[in-house]
C-alpha cells in the first residue's frame, strides 16, 4: 500500500491504490512524462502538494504539449499522449513499438499512434467523473419528460384551438 518512486513520473495504475500487476507500460509512461518535460520544459503535471498531484495524476488530462509549444510537431504530441495514457492497454505495448514510431516520426513517414478522437476523449472523461454523467444522465432524463409533457399540453391546445376555429367558421357559415 505505500507509494513508491516520484509521484511526478509515476504512471496512474502505480498510484491509484489497487491491487495490479505493474508492468513494462508503467515504465513507458515514466519514459513519456521524462519526454514531456524534456520538450515543454514543464512537469507534465505541476502540483503543490502529493494530494494535489496524486490527483491530478490519476484524474486529468496532460496539457497537450502543443498548447505550450506550438513549434512542436503534432506526430511527437500524439506519440507522448500515447505514452501517458491513463489506461496502460491504450499506451504502446513494448519500449520496441515506440522505438519504432520514433523512427518513423525521424524518418517523416506516417506514424502508428493516433491522436485520440473527441468521442474517445469523452468516453475517458466519462470514466474520471462517474458523478458529472450521472448528473448529466438525470438532468437529461427530466428535461426530456419535461419537453414529452409540454408538447402534450401543446398538442392539446392546439386540438382546442382548431376545434374552436372550426366551430367558428360553422357559425360564420
């Protein structure tokens, strides 16, 4: 149950405080936040204290490299967000495959990471703040019965609406 190594280079199954296997992916994502401070000159998290960090750690985002650096190549961003992935299957499998995208990335040839998509991101954000969707879902779920509700008593005056002018031109007639 203790913590062991820099918080500040300690992957997020390190410090979360649950029973895993720590593997050859917790050491890259040591490699990507050594990679990330070596080319934004900023930790990638910067905590005042070992809560603040250790949440931070476990519960946000890296800032995208690009945003403190715009010179850098968006390739080299994809390939240190890879790295600091919050889940260890979503980062590279072996120090061999980002040997290799390194040397693509060199080399101007495609690389193999991705940059994650808005709906992945989403998902991810999901499962940091179970709360915020919960909060969400219910808030959506009212708004909805709302809206079914109102439509109906609109619905219904319409109906009244139209039967009053249909009554009217009757008379008219």
């Amino acid at each position: 149950g203790e913590l062991l190594g820099t918080i500040r280079y300690a992957s997020p199954e390190q410090l979360s405080g649950q029973p895993v296997v720590l593997d050859h992916r917790a050491d890259l994502y040591a490699l990507g936040a050594t990679f990330y401070e070596l080319l934004t000159l900023r930790p990638v998290f910067a905590g005042d204290t070992r809560q603040s960090l250790l949440h931070q750690v476990l519960n946000q985002e890296p800032l995208r490299p690009r945003s403190i650096d715009r010179r850098l190549p968006v390739e080299l961003e994809t390939i240190l967000l890879k790295l600091l992935s919050k889940t260890p299957v979503e980062r590279y499998r072996s120090a061999r495959e980002l040997a290799d995208d390194l040397q693509r990335f060199l080399r101007d040839e495609p690389i193999s990471a991705r940059p994650p998509t808005l709906l992945e991101r989403a998902r991810k954000w999901g499962r940091r703040h179970p709360t915020h969707v919960g909060a969400a879902v219910i808030i959506m779920f009212v708004v909805l019965v709302i809206s079914a509700i109102s439509n109906w008593f609109i619905a219904q005056a319409n109906s009244r609406v139209r039967a009053a002018l249909n009554q009217e031109r009757l008379r008219a007639e």
